[in-house]
C-alpha cells in the first residue's frame, strides 16, 4: 500500500510537472519541430534577449514592446552584433493587417567624402574603413527604437529599457560561443581603442565569465530618461564625440542631432499564393529577395527535391543575375534614383533568365546588370509575433564582427564599422566580397546600401511566417532558401532555419555551400555543368516564426549560434 501511494504520488508530481513545463522544454522532445506557443514567441540570438522579449510579452506588451526591450538587450548581450552604436531595418505587420517598414540604417557623417579611404594614387587604404574610428557611421539604433516605440508600442518606454539596465547591471555570463569571439578580436580591441575597454582581458574569455557592463548600464539609464536625447544629446553623445576628436573620428554633434529614422514603404510582391513584404532600399534585401522568388517560381523546384543540382543550378543562375543588379542599380534613394518598379516587372526578370542553360553555368563574366525600365558576419536579427497576431522582423547590425572594435570610452558600447558597406571605390570588393558602383559611392548624410533582408509572408491574407538573419552578403540567400525550404520543400520551420546552406554573389564568381549542403552526387553534376564550387563554414543565424494551421506559433532558432526560440 505504502509503495503505492508513493507511486501515485509520484506519478501526480510527474503530471504537473509535465503540464507545467515551458513551451520551450517541450518542443526540445520534437526533433523536427522548433519551440511551440499558443499566444506569443520570440526568437533571437541569445538566451537572454529571448527571456526579456518574452517577459514582456507576457507582462501584456505587443510586439513592438518585445521588439524593442528585444533589441536594446542584444546590445548587453550579445556584443559581436547586438547594438546601441550600429542601426538596422525593422518589417512590421499588424493584426490589422497593416504593414511597414522602419529604416535606422547609419548615415555617413556630414564630414565623410567619396574618396575617403583612398591614397594619392587612388588606391584603397587598407583597413581604414573596417577598423577604428573614421569606419564608423552615424548610428540608428536608439532613434530607431524609439521612433517605433512611439507609434506603435503598448507599454511605457521605461518598461522596455528596464530589463536591459538589469541585465547590463548584474553583467551577462558567456556563453563559449561569445567567449571566443572575444578571444579572437582582443588584438584588434586592443589597435582600436586608446584606452582598455570592458572587452579586453589579461587572460583569455572563458564560458561561465561574467561580462561587466557598468558603463553600458548609465547609458542604458539615460536612453530610458530621455529617450533619443539620452542619446543622441547631453552625455552620451559628448562621450562619442570625445572618443572620435581623441583618433581621428570624424562624426559631430551635429551628425549624432540630426539622425532620424525613416518610415519606407515595403516591397510586396506574389511567390505563388503567398505574399511576400520586405525591406526596400537602402536595404538591397526585398527586390533582391522577390527577384530571387520570381525569377525560380517558374520551374518545379518541389518536384526537383531539396538540394538536388537541378534546383541548386536554377537558384544559383538566379542569384548570379541579382547581385549583378543589385550592384549596378540599389543604392540610397535619397541620392540614388532606385529604379525598384522596374527591376521587379516580369517581363524584365523573364529578360534576366533568358540566357539561362539548364545544361551548364553561365560565367559570371558574362553576366552584367540589366537594363531596368527607370521610374520618374556582423549582423543579428529577431522575430516577435504576439498573442494579438502582431509581427516583427527586425535586422540590426554593427556590421564586422564587434564592429569598428572601437569602445566608447565612459559609454560602454561598440561603434559600428558600417562605412564599409558602401562603395570605398567602384569594382573594389568590401569585406563580404560585394562589389558596388556609383549607386553606393559615399556621400555626406547617405545611408550606406545594405543586405539585411527582415521579412513577413502571408498567406490568405493572414500572417504566415516572419523570418530574417545575419550573414553580410549571403543574408538574402539564406532568407531566400529558408523561405523556399518551407514553401516547396514542406519542411519544419526549425528543419528549415537548421537545413545546410550555399550561396552565389555573382563576384566571385562560384557556389559557397557549408560542409553537408550539398550531396556528392549534387557536387559532381553542378562542377560538369561549370560551377565553381568552394566549401566554407556554417553562417548565418536564420531566426523564424511559423504560424501553423491549428493557430500555434513555431519558433525557429538556428542552431548555428546560441540562437534561443521561447514562447507562451
């Protein structure tokens, strides 16, 4: 009797236990299935922004509330890429169904010029515009948060920032992931700065070391005050002005007062039943992105297979004759006139695709940008859908790793090293191998051109999936395959974000895949077809939000990183 009751009791502990458990528990017993959630889920790069963005939304805070308590924490977080000194895009959908897209991408200072980071003979400096402080634009991020917070948050700004002062407060534990990464940037820390900064240690990082961001926390405590004048005026920005006038910085007071945040209009366009919303320039990911969908929608990608060198012959032919156009006609339209109805007319991508051979790889010297009609690594990102349906799809950056690898001496931030992200000198490749043209030349208050590509799909007029990652020039591809890995291969939205990757960028000209992305039957057939093939390793962070037929929401997380999916 005494050894049943115990068992009873047992049994009835292991129910509530079971039934109790979080969303993310659970969903680690499914193995093709990322996290599961009735009401709302965040996912993003690290464990503690996951837990913050979602704490808010169980505190009753909308998406956008998430969004930005979401990001400020990757700032604490998350250093190599999280950030108050970078900027970013953000794509939202409402339950409403309205959609839009919020630009607080870094502008170039007022001081920066065309030929900035070249010699008297006109050749690149190398270096000058990827390390210290001449590589760093104007950033965004804090106006961008705020800007959003104001026309569509919930919560008080103060709620939001708060928890991030916690967590900058009490310092953040290393995973082994950013334990290295600040093990292998210490050098460059060290060049960078004139002064030893929060990052840089006697000995090496460890997994299980505290980060102590005491500095991070004031400027988090003022940003929570004032808002963008905490900011942008008053200490903090005498603090980055005093960091660039010590090296040779060129950003201003000036510079740092006039940032605003832009409202865009986003791309939309048809992938079949599906409707596809994206970020429009100065981002080259949405046109890149519906490009990419529509140029391959016309052959059977499913009836193909994943991976299989048919459907990896057709995406990469597409690709080459994207990034080809993107480097001749995507810049800042505000200095650029983007000629963005025409690169998405149909007939002109049927144009596009007309020299293709199923039989053999076009070289891609002999690809060159088409003739549109004209019209008068580091990187992260996050998606948030919450219990009212509301989405968020948001990519911010410090571009590099650790950006500039400068440290605002007082402020505890990293600056951005973003500059390099435009054109330095057309035909010359920046540090993803990108190369550019007079679209993206530098210029005074321009927003250099970017790759980040947050993206929202419906479908049936109701919210689908929202997803978006790092990865420098290979981010449109790998939102690209991860969108067509759901949409024509049927699988999992952590199947999806997890599946191996490959890449093309038109210069240089061949396929970049990770180790298991391609088969070695694949691998034969695409080299007798002409491809280039080069191995390189895992990248990307693809993070998705997939809402299923029974109305719960799958979180993805890439397993790539640290990358943390959590719902309720």
């Amino acid at each position: 009797m005494k050894n049943t009751s115990s068992t009873s009791v047992l049994v009835l502990l292991l129910f509530l236990w079971t039934s109790c458990r979080s969303v993310e528990q659970e969903a680690a017993t499914q193995t093709n299935k990322g996290a599961i959630a009735s009401r709302g889920m965040v996912v993003s790069a690290h464990p503690e922004a996951s837990k913050i963005g979602l704490a808010i939304l169980q505190k009753g805070g909308n998406a956008y509330d998430a969004a930005v308590a979401t990001e400020f924490a990757l700032a604490v977080a998350y250093p190599r890429a999280g950030n108050i000194g970078g900027g970013g895009f953000l794509i939202y959908r409402k339950s409403t169904g309205e959609v839009g897209a919020l630009d607080y991408r870094e502008k170039a200072p007022k001081a920066a010029s065309r030929d900035m980071y070249l010699d008297a003979q006109g050749n690149v400096k190398p270096g000058l515009s990827t390390l210290g402080h001449l590589a760093a634009g104007v950033p965004g991020t804090v106006e961008g948060m705020v800007t959003m917070h104001q026309k569509l948050g919930k919560l008080s700004w103060a709620e939001v920032v708060q928890p991030s002062i916690d967590l900058a407060t009490r310092g953040v534990l290393l995973t082994e992931r950013e334990a290295k990464g600040l093990n292998a940037a210490q050098q460059e820390f060290q060049k960078a700065n004139n002064h030893t900064s929060h990052l840089v240690k006697s000995t090496e990082w460890q997994k299980g070391d505290t980060l102590h961001l005491k500095d991070l926390a004031l400027t988090l405590t003022r940003i929570r005050d004032k808002g963008r004048a905490g900011f942008y005026e008053g200490a903090t920005a005498d603090l980055i002005v005093q960091e660039m006038k010590k090296s040779g910085g060129i950003m201003t007071h000036q510079d740092l007062q006039e940032y605003r945040a832009i409202w865009r209009t986003p791309v939309q366009g048809k992938y079949k039943e599906y409707k596809i919303i994206s970020m429009p320039p100065p981002s080259s990911g949405g046109i890149a992105l519906l490009q990419l969908l529509q140029m391959v929608e016309p052959y059977d990608l499913k009836a193909w297979g994943w991976q299989s060198p048919n459907t990896v012959h057709v995406m990469v032919e597409a690709e080459r004759r994207v990034y080809a156009d993107r480097a001749a006609h995507l810049g800042d339209p505000e200095f650029y006139k983007v000629p963005l109805n025409g690169l998405l007319e149909k007939t002109y991508l049927q144009q596009r695709m007309a020299s293709f051979n199923m039989d053999k790889a076009t070289p891609s010297g002999q690809i060159q940008a088409g003739s549109p009609r004209l019209e008068s690594d580091q990187t992260t990102h996050y998606s948030i859908v919450d219990q009212w349906g509301n989405a968020a799809s948001a990519t911010t950056t410090l571009n590099g790793n650790y950006g500039s690898k400068v440290v605002v001496q007082g402020a505890g931030f990293l600056l951005n090293n973003q500059m390099d992200d435009f054109s330095v000198k057309p035909g010359v490749p920046n540090m993803f191998g990108l190369v550019g043209g007079e679209a993206n030349t530098i210029a005074a208050g321009k927003r250099m051109l970017s790759s980040m590509t947050p993206t929202i799909v419906e479908k049936n007029g109701e919210l689908f999936m929202v997803v978006g990652t790092p990865g420098g020039s290979t981010i449109i591809t790998s939102v690209f395959q991860t969108v067509l890995n759901m949409l024509e291969h049927g699988m999992s939205m952590q199947e999806a974000v997890a599946a191996p990757r490959f890449h093309h960028q038109w210069l240089p000209d061949r396929i970049e895949h990770e180790p298991r992305a391609l088969s070695t039957t694949t691998r034969q057939v695409l080299q007798s077809r002409g491809h280039q093939l080069q191995e390189r390793p895992p990248y990307g962070a693809v993070e998705g939000i997939l809402r299923l037929s029974s109305g719960k929401l799958e979180g993805g997380a890439d397993p790539r990183g640290d990358d943390t999916a959590l719902g309720y």
